[in-house]
C-alpha cells in the first residue's frame, strides 16, 4: 500500500499533540481492541438491494484509545464535576478492514444470457482499507456512575473523522477473444458494457492507491465487565467522501452514491492506572 506519508504524518501529529495535552492535564486513558463483520456497499450490485449487501461482508480489526474526562489518573481521583467531563469520551483509532466484491441480483441472475451478463458475472474486485482518525463519544447518562460499579450498561452515540488509505483490487475471469486479452481488467471488451457507455470518457476502473476523508458516525453500548475493564458493541456508519474506495466507479444511476461501509464490531477495553 502506497501511503501519503506526509499527510498521514500530519494526522499522527495531530493525535499525539492532543493525547499528550490531554495526559499533562491528568485525564485518565483507555486502550481496547475491537473486531467485526462489515458491509462495504460500493458500485458492485445495487445499492439497495439487501442480497447485494449481505453478500459485499468482510471483516474488520482495530486498536482504540479513549480519553476519559471525568477521572484523573495522575491523583486517582475524579475531575471537576461539568456535564463534559461526565458525558464525553474522545476517541482514536487504527483499525483495517477488508472485503471481497462480487455482483448480487437480477443483473448476474442466470437467466442473463447476453454477453454483458457473463461480464458482469465474471467480475469481482476487493476493497482493502487502513484507517485512522478520531471520534467524539457522548454518553447520555454518567459516566462516573458507570464507573462505579461492574454489571451496569453506558449507552453512547459518536461523531467524528476517519482518514482512510485503500488499495483496490479489481479482476475478471472474462475474455472474448481468448487471446492475451483473458482475464484483463483494464480492457474495455472485457468489462461491463452499460458502465463504458455511462463513463463519459472516464474508465470506471482504477485500482491506484487512494487516499480520501470519511465522516463516522456510531451508536453503541458499553458494559461493565470488572472496575477497570469494559466490553463493548457497536454500529457504525462511514460516509467516504470519494466513489473510488473499491476500486469501481461507474455512473449508472442504479448506484451513484460514493461508496459506504458499516461496520458491526465487538470490543474489549482496558482502563490504564
């Protein structure tokens, strides 16, 4: 993966400068994994059709860390009581997914018989993504009361920003000539006709290193496994602000959409003395 070290090192400054701020004034911090299926829905099928989503399911892993304002580790103490040390959590990330993309529904039904539903049946591609970025987490009821005792349950709602490296991949099993053509993906008479005619002059198909910005959002719950750690659950939502994450940009009003992944992940996290 090709990654745009200069930006990606602004990010990683910007993470750290905040952490460390954060730490010189004695909030507490929190470390955790977290795993989970995901839903890439990108330009492969359509995008409302649940069988194309279901089928567009891979995986995800992450590391998290949590800046708690309502505790002080450097006094093991708690803060000043405002409804923001008590309601809000920030929360960064690294975290990986991945999903192999194939084609669902009526158009590579085998009742296509035409050759651009053999095209499209023989097409399939990968999206593989490199995450990092920051959330905002809030909490409507205390965090201090959670705290205080194991079995007790935190919902939570989140905002925030993610910076996302991908590396597509995009293959086929199609070709018509049977000749040095077979299995390009990059020529023309071997991918999905309606998707070159819709392109306006733009080749739907680039599997470059692409670098764009995402906004995440997320509702979840915490429980309150023992004093110092948690497990967790929750539902994410990713808006990419590109339609080129996997790899696959066609015009065809049946998904014109950029592309979008949710994410179900589980996770475990620790609370640092």
């Amino acid at each position: 993966m090709i990654i745009n070290l200069r930006q990606l090192l602004i990010i990683c400054v910007v993470i750290l400068t905040t952490q460390v701020s954060q730490a010189q004034l004695g909030f507490s911090h929190e470390v955790g994994v977290i795993t989970g299926p995901v839903q890439f829905r990108s330009d492969f099928g359509q995008r409302f059709n649940e069988e194309n989503n279901i089928g567009n399911t891979g995986y995800g892993i992450g590391l998290i860390h949590y800046i708690n304002f309502s505790y002080r580790a450097d006094c093991n103490c708690y803060t000043s009581d405002t409804y923001f040390n008590d309601h809000f959590k920030l929360r960064s990330e690294i975290s990986y997914n991945k999903t192999k993309l194939d084609h669902f529904g009526r158009w590579v039904d085998g009742s296509q018989f035409g050759i651009d539903g053999q095209r499209l049946r023989a097409h399939s591609g990968e999206a593989n993504n490199f995450d990092i970025g920051m959330q905002l987490e809030y909490f409507p009821l205390s965090i201090r009361a959670f705290s205080s005792h194991t079995g007790g349950w935190a919902p939570f709602i989140s905002l925030g920003a993610h910076y996302t490296m991908s590396s597509p991949k995009q293959f086929t099993t199609f070709g018509r000539d049977g000749g040095p053509s077979d299995n390009n993906i990059f020529n023309p008479d071997n991918i999905y006709g309606p998707w070159i005619a819709a392109s306006g002059g733009e080749y739907p198909i680039n599997v470059d290193p692409i670098n764009a910005w995402s906004v995440v959002s997320s509702i979840g719950t915490r429980y309150k496994l023992t004093i110092l750690s948690d497990l967790m659950i929750d539902l994410r939502f990713q808006y990419y602000f590109s339609d080129w994450i996997d790899g696959l940009n066609h015009k065809l009003p049946s998904n014109k959409f950029n592309d979008v992944l949710i994410w179900l992940n589980f996770g475990y996290i620790y609370y640092l003395d």
